[in-house]
C-alpha cells in the first residue's frame, strides 16, 4: 500500500479530515431557491485546507445536472478563461451551436446565437449566462490562492455586475487573509466585505487520533499523542502521517526533526517572512502555553487598543487564537521551538 499521506499543498491526499460543516453550507446556500448568497471566501493559513475544501464542493456540485463547474487561474485574464471555459463545457457547449455572429480573442473564436455583434468579453459572458439560465442551469466558479492583481478587480466588479441581474453564477474563492483584505481595501469592491468569509480553522483532535489510530493500528493512547503534535494544522496532520508511514508506523526523534524541518522550510520560515515587525516581537513574547492578554500587553508594553488590533489580525491570519476569555495561545504545532530557534 502506498503512502496515505502527502507533502504537496493544494492536491486532495487519499487520507484527509474533510470540514462537513463549512462544506454544507456552502452547498445547501447555492442550491436553495433562492440562494441566500452568490459569493463565498475561504481563508486560512497556508496548509489549511483551503483548496482541498473547496475543491469537495466543486466535485459535489459537478454532479449537479444543473450545475456547471468553472475554475480559474487568477494570475490570468479571468474573464476571457470564464468565457472560453463555458464555450467549451460539455454540458451547455450545444447551447452555442448556432452561428449568427462571432467573437474571437488571442485565438479563440466563439460563434453563438444573438441579433447585435458582440464588442466585449464582458457582454459575450452575459449573453452565454442568459442562455444558460434559460436552460435552468448554474455556474459556479471555483478561484483558488486570489491576490489583488488587475485581473481579479476587473473580474470581481463584473461579478458584481452579474449578480445584480440576477444570473446564475456563484463564485468561491480562496485565499490567505491578508490578500483577501487587500483586494477587499479596494473602494470599487466594497460588496466583497459584505461577502461570507469562511475561517478554516483547527481540525478536530479527535478525529485526527481517530485517522491515525485506523492507518497505524495504534492505541487510543498513542493516537491521541500523534494528533495532539499536530494542534489541529490540517497541513501537519499530513506531514506527520507521512513520516511516521514512512518510518513503518514508529515515532522517534528523527520523525520529530523531520516534522520540524518540513513545517519550517514549507510553511514558517514564508509565514515570518510575511509577519510585520510589531507582530513578530508580539509573538516572540508568547510563551509555549496560553498566556493571558493582560500579561502579554505587560510584556511587549503595548497599549490595549493598538495589541487588540494585531491580535485579531494574528488571530485569523490563523497563527494564534483565543483558548478562554481574556486569554491567547499559539496554535501552529510546534511554532514556539520555531520562534526561539531563531536569532533575533
């Protein structure tokens, strides 16, 4: 039997926890009538299992007959990847056959049924939307890792465009916190803050002791103590699955050194890089377990509001969270021994 488990970011492994909860919703909101909401975002930190979650529900709704799945690359011409997509789709390209005008761009001509010429992409999109409305049929559109590049600004507000003339599009798109805020800052597209935003956050432990306990047909005990390295990182559940499968089920020191490398030069060594200097000396101040708000402010001597404010932000970046009231704790496995590793 092959590894379960795997180290690529973005691919569904063969063994993995799926997010029930945040997938239904998504699921149950886009096939109501009528839909309650037409957008979705989906953040976390990187490892978190954002592509694989969106990922289940596109595969779900693929299976919809009334339900076509497009994906794009948002480092490309967005626009001109849907229209190209949903000419191309096998379940709706015979709804395009009949040739009463053309529109072509960098090598793709589209040929579909109208009265009018068609000067750009943004009107050949929805023109194809009303036909496949006609058809009693819906596009999802799946946009993985977003940045706040032209691309996607232009993208976002014909979107917009089209949810207000009630067209059958849906949109998930996922993406780190702080790119998300920052195509969000932009004046143009204040309808994405009124967008629900998903946090993927820990997974259970339990049912990663579970999984484990099922591959290495191990105790509950030992189980248990395999997921509770792992804090819940949906990244480190793979990581740590992988090795200790590679080394016949056993944990020793070396699967531990290994485990820290892995998290370091994949995902830490990025995730610091990215930090500014005020959230990298709080985090430095941050014990190996909970700490309360109150000494930590002593610490870094900060003001209430100013720590309150990076707090939320290390909070959804998903670095840290909030165990009790009054109280915080780093929730990256292992993420302490990073920090005083490092020379400051």
């Amino acid at each position: 039997m092959s590894n379960p488990f795997i180290l690529t970011f973005g691919k569904k492994p063969n063994q993995y926890i799926s997010r029930p909860k945040a997938i239904q919703r998504i699921i149950e909101s886009f096939t109501s009538t009528p839909s309650p909401e037409q957008i979705y975002m989906i953040t976390g930190i990187r490892g978190s299992g954002k592509t694989v979650t969106m990922t289940a529900i596109s595969k779900e709704l693929q299976e919809h007959e009334d339900f076509i799945v497009v994906d794009l690359n948002s480092d490309k011409d967005l626009l001109e990847g849907l229209a190209s997509e949903l000419y191309q789709n096998s379940k709706i390209n015979m709804i395009f056959t009949k040739k009463e005008f053309s529109f072509s761009f960098k090598g793709i001509s589209f040929s579909i049924e109208g009265a009018t010429p068609v000067l750009t992409v943004e009107t050949l999109i929805k023109m194809m939307l009303e036909k496949i409305q006609k058809k009693n049929k819906k596009v999802l559109i799946t946009i993985d890792e977003v940045t706040n590049n032209g691309y996607m600004k232009i993208f976002a507000k014909t979107f917009q465009a089209l949810v207000r003339q009630d067209l059958p599009v849906y949109l998930i798109m996922t993406g780190l916190y702080e790119n998300i805020s920052k195509l969000q800052d932009d004046k143009t597209l204040t309808f994405l803050y009124r967008a629900p935003k998903i946090y993927l956050e820990s997974l259970n432990i339990s049912s990663i002791a579970f999984s484990y306990k099922n591959i290495f047909n191990i105790s509950d005990e030992q189980a248990l103590k395999m997921a509770n390295l792992t804090n819940g990182y949906a990244y480190a559940y793979q990581v740590l699955g992988y090795l200790v499968y590679e080394n016949n089920g056993i944990i020793d020191d070396m699967v531990i050194n290994n485990f820290d490398q892995y998290l370091q030069e994949f995902v830490y060594d990025k995730l610091w890089f990215e930090l500014s200097t005020v959230e990298k000396n709080i985090m430095k101040n941050f014990p190996e377990g909970e700490i309360s708000t109150k000494d930590l402010i002593s610490k870094i001597e900060m003001d209430n509001s100013y720590f309150s404010m990076y707090r939320d932000r290390l909070i959804k970046k998903g670095i840290i969270y909030s165990p009790s009231y009054g109280k915080v704790k780093i929730v990256l496995p292992r993420f302490y021994n990073y920090i005083k590793s490092k020379e400051f």
